[in-house]
C-alpha cells in the first residue's frame, strides 16, 4: 500500500503531493534504507549479456553522507567487475509481493549518472506480476537508461516503454536530450515520468520529450500498465554480447552514479 508520507513539493510540481520517497540523507558509508530498498544479487548476464555481478556490499552501494545513494561499479584485478541492483521493498520482499509497488503518478529520480564506454546506469520499474506473469508480459518502464558513451549518450536518456510484442530491440522508445550545454556525467538531472491510466509521458529536467498511449502499441499488442509497478536503481556493465560493449583500458574504476533523491507523486485532488 501507499505510504502517506505528505512532504513539501519541489518546485515546479504544483497539483502534486509527494507520496513515497527516500533523500538518501544518512551517515556516510551506510546501507540504503532496508525498509525501503532490498537487493537483487547475482550475476550471469541478467539476459543482457552483462559482465557484473550484483552484490549487496558497502562497497557497491552505500550513502555518502551528503544526501545521495552511491552505486559503485568496481573492477578488480582480474577484470571482474561488481556492482549494485537495489528495488523498492524490505529485504526479502522479492518482485511477486505487495510491499513497495506504485499505480499512477510521477516518478522522478534526481541523479548524476556516469558515461563512459560499456557502463550502463538505469531507474526504471517492473510490473508486480513479473515472478507469475513472466517478462515482458508484466510490464516494463525505463524511466532512465544511459548507454555511456554510445551514440551521443552523454547528453541524452533513453525512455523505454516494453510488453508482449514490443520488447527488447523492438520496445517503444524516444531519447530525451539536455538542455543547454554539459553531459548527464557533468551534473545532477532530473528524470521522471507520468503514468496515468491511458498515458505514459517521459521528461527530462521538467521538458516532456515521449508520450506513448495504447494507440502507440503495435497491432494486437496489449497495453500492460494498468497495474502496479515497483522500481529498481542499477548500474549495469556491458559485455561483448551487448551493444554497448566491453569497457576498454581508457575507462577507470571505480564508476558511480549518485542519486541525490528518489520521490513519487500523486495528484492534489481539486487541483
């Protein structure tokens, strides 16, 4: 269920009430909230062909003390790396429960993302019925995806809708550029969607770039987003079985994204 936690709005978000959220405000080199946050550990590729291994490690994940969530990406001397998967619920709560799930509203992540060849950080949701339905018939939304230094991504994002018969390479999908000059590894950004009953709209920094509806789907294809979602945070690593490839020697670890706040909102009733 919902948790009414009714905070102050950031600016710009008049008609909205923050609902749930986590400002990563702890001592420096501890673990994000547990009862906000659980881990998906494991390597094996994640059926992306990634090379990193998700681990539950200070070392991967931890608070920096100034208000942001630190991702770590290492690399050790044999060339393995690891990383960090973290998704809404208290640890153990696994993808098929009701604890930490979200219907409608805007979700926003304020981060510094790094971007760099083969690194892949993303903020984006899974539909709840992922461990019955299977993927991609429960639903996917990439609310931010960052492909590093691959084609232009330094300055842009990559908003992604999935659902039967329109996943993977053939997902619904826009890139959001920044506005003025600087790369996504420059600074923190805003990245958020609203998600309403016949809509998802993507923006970047406040400026919607991608809406799709059900009339966007292909032929056939069901719209999958009328349940409820959790969200996950994620650095990934690419491989040579993905389109980012492996990180080459110009590339140094450790790679981090910085979350400053993860907030969701619904709408003000009468406004």
């Amino acid at each position: 269920m919902l948790v009414a936690l009714f905070v102050s709005l950031a600016a710009g978000q008049t008609g909205w009430q923050v609902v749930w959220s986590d400002e990563f405000n702890g001592a420096a080199g501890a673990k994000p909230d547990s009862t906000k946050w659980n881990f998906d550990l494991g390597g094996g590729g994640w059926g992306n062909g990634e090379l990193q291994v998700y681990t539950d490690s200070v070392q991967n994940a931890f608070l920096d003390g100034d208000g942001d969530l630190v991702i770590r990406v290492l690399r050790d001397e044999g060339g393995k790396y690891t990383s960090a998967r973290l998704q809404t619920g208290a640890p153990g709560a696994g993808a098929d429960t009701a604890d930490g799930k979200w219907q409608y509203g805007r979700i926003e992540v304020r981060a510094k993302l790094p971007s760099t060849k083969g690194v892949w950080p993303a903020f984006w949701m899974l539909g709840e019925s992922f461990r019955s339905a299977g993927w991609p018939a429960c639903g996917e939304i990439d609310i931010m995806e960052n492909f590093g230094s691959y084609r232009g991504n330094a300055v842009l994002n990559n908003g992604s809708a999935h659902g039967p018969g329109y996943s993977g390479g053939k997902s619904i999908t826009a890139t959001g550029r920044l506005k003025g000059e600087g790369k996504v590894s420059d600074g923190f950004h805003i990245y958020g969607v609203e998600w309403k009953e016949d809509s998802i709209a993507w923006y970047m920094d406040g400026e919607t770039y991608f809406t799709v509806t059900p009339e966007s789907l292909p032929a056939g294809s069901k719209w999958v987003f009328n349940a409820p979602f959790f969200l996950l945070l994620n650095v990934a690593v690419g491989g040579p079985r993905t389109f980012l490839g492996t990180p080459d020697e110009s590339v140094t670890f450790p790679q981090e994204m910085m979350v400053d706040w993860v907030r969701i909102y619904r709408r003000v009733e009468g406004r």
